[in-house]
C-alpha cells in the first residue's frame, strides 16, 4: 500500500520534473560552454553541474575558478549566493511527512533548487519525499547532459554565437528578479540598489579591483541587509512574490 | 593547476550541499526572527541583480552596445513575465542582431 502511494508520488514528481529538465538543459548548455572556455576540461565542467545542481553558484563559481581566487573566497561565495536554499530547506521541513527515516531529509536536499522547491511547496498536504526523487530524477540528468553537451559544443562553438549566447546566463537572472520586482516596491528597491552598489564597484578606481565574488557577496549583504531593516516583510508575503 | 580545480568543486559542492541540507536536517522549528526572515527573502534578488549588472553590458565580445541590448530585450521580455527560456533567447538575439548590423555598418 504504501510503495503504491510512493510510487505514484514518485511518477507525479518525474511529470512535474520534465519542463524543468528542458530548462535546466538550456541554462546548463551555457554553463558548459562557459567553463571549457574559461580553461576547464568537459568532465570536469560536467561533474560541477552533477555535484552542485545550481545556476548561480556555478556561474559565480566559475568566475572564481578564472580568476584563481581563493577557496575561502569560493566557500564565502557560494554561502551568500546559495543562502536562499536553507529558506526554502527550512519551509520544506516543515512540509515535509513526519517520522520519515532520516536519510530522506539528506537526500530531498541534494535536489533542493529554486524550480523543485516550487513544484514541491505547492503540493497539497504533506510532502512525500518520492515526489521530490521523481523530479530529481528527470532534472538531475538535464542539468548535467545539458553541461556535457555545452562542454562538448564550446569546443566548436563559433565566435559569434559564443558572444550572443554570454547574455543568457543574465537573461534568466533578470527573468527571475523583474516580475516580482513589478510587484514590490521593496524588491524593486532591492534589485536597482544592488545593481548600483556592484556598478559602483565597477566603476570607482581602486574599488574596481575587488574580485568579482566579494563584490556579489558585499553587495548582496549590504543591499538585503538594509532592506531587511528599513521593510521587514509582512507574515505571508513571501508565498505571492 | 588541475588538482586545484578539484578542490574548488569539493568546497563548491559541500557548501553547497550544507546550505541545503543543515535546515532540513536540524531545524524542525519555524524562524520567527522578522529581520532574519526578510533578510533571507531579499537575498536572492540583491545577489542576482547585482551578478546581472553591469556584468551583462561587458559580456559579448564587441562590448558594451550589443550588451545595452541584450539587456533592453530581457527587460522588455522580463517586465512581460516571459519564461526563463524565452526572456534568455530574446537577449542572446538581440546582441546576436546588433553584432551583425555593427559588422555590416562597421
């Protein structure tokens, strides 16, 4: 009885998972291409996406990795720009069945993203960690064959689709941060102060030679911290933005 | 150099990896701190808001024209609530245009 409900748990989760999977491919084509460009060899750029299973802190890793920074540099980076994911760890714990054996909560959260995050908080009820593997089971392997695919292309790739295709990356970025921008003053507020703090990192003499990951990791504290402050959000706003 | 590559993934990985797994694992309790709460629900938008700007305007290779349009489209694209997909194929075209219009004005 209860393998009947995980497995139609788990098939609903591989449904839900598919549309990710073709997006993750697509984001995950980029970062391929962008880290045998950066020096790196195809399995290695295939076994960060594997292991990590996360855009931005690929992306920023990345950078880090070009421009030889340090590993404290690298941890203090990823910290920042993953935060977010121990929020979301923190709601779906609550969620999440209750006398589950304990290694289900360390497997959920290997495949804890923005996208699986989503589908599975809005399950009804509580959540049966086998809907969480369906979709696992579908977007683990589009984000990894899409980076082994754009490893693999990146070595022939053409100049001019190689420059077109650098602004994906920031073209998904701002998909994420402007619709609920549209919506919240505060967030509104948020995205156009950390767009000019890292401007201002860019542009002033001596400033501008702070290594990119501090300037995301001063930024983000800065900015958040500040909006934190001066507008706390209200119980349940976080669910509509 | 390669060996350093690998302990770069390790500590991306494992953070990574931490970050996600320490609240499923050890909290069970709800945070209740308004600051902490708000703090951790901006801190997504301040960090990819500032990853995206100006990074995106120096991106392609002609610089920064064809990246002040790459950035134009997805806002455009973006401000519509376009998918993730979509808003990044409309700014991957728009420099890919402007580049081949500056190659044959220029």
């Amino acid at each position: 009885m209860e393998q009947k409900i995980n497995k139609q748990q788990f098939m609903r989760g591989l449904h839900d998972g598919v549309p990710i999977a073709l997006g993750y491919f697509a984001v995950s084509f980029t970062f391929g291409m962008m880290a045998v460009s950066g020096g790196l060899s195809v399995w290695q750029a295939t076994l960060i996406s594997l292991t990590n299973l996360t855009s931005a802190g690929q992306f920023a890793g990345l950078d880090i990795m070009i421009a030889c920074g340090s590993l404290w540099e690298m941890a203090l980076t990823q910290l920042i720009i993953n935060l977010r994911y121990s929020l979301m760890s923190f709601s779906l714990s609550q969620k999440l069945e209750r006398n589950l054996a304990p290694w289900h909560r360390f497997a959920v959260a290997f495949g804890m993203t923005d996208e699986i995050f989503g589908v599975s908080a809005s399950q009804p009820g509580r959540l049966n960690p086998f809907y969480n593997y369906g979709a696992m089971s579908v977007a683990v392997p589009g984000w990894t064959f899409g980076t082994l695919a754009g490893a693999i292309a990146g070595n022939i790739m053409p100049g001019f689709l190689a420059s077109a295709l650098s602004v994906a990356i920031y073209g998904m970025f701002l998909a994420v941060i402007i619709p609920p921008a549209k919506k919240h003053r505060a967030v509104q507020k948020v995205v156009v102060g950390a767009m000019a703090v890292s401007t201002l990192f860019a542009c002033t003499p001596v400033l501008n030679k702070v290594s990119s990951g501090f300037v995301i990791i001063i930024t983000t504290l800065a900015v958040a911290g500040m909006a934190a402050y001066f507008c706390p959000i209200e119980d349940g706003e976080e669910e509509d933005a | 150099m390669n060996w350093n590559v690998y302990m770069y993934i390790l500590v991306m990985a494992g953070v990574t990896y931490l970050i996600r797994m320490l609240p499923l694992v050890l909290f069970k309790k709800e945070i209740t701190s308004p600051f902490l709460k708000s703090f951790l629900y901006y801190v997504p938008y301040a960090c990819l808001a500032a990853m995206t700007f100006p990074a995106i305007l120096t991106a392609p290779s002609s610089g920064m024209i064809a990246g002040a349009a790459g950035l134009a489209a997805a806002l455009i694209a973006a401000y519509r609530e376009k998918s993730l997909l979509t808003v990044a194929l409309f700014a991957c075209g728009a420099v890919f245009v402007v580049e081949r219009v500056m190659e044959i004005i220029g």
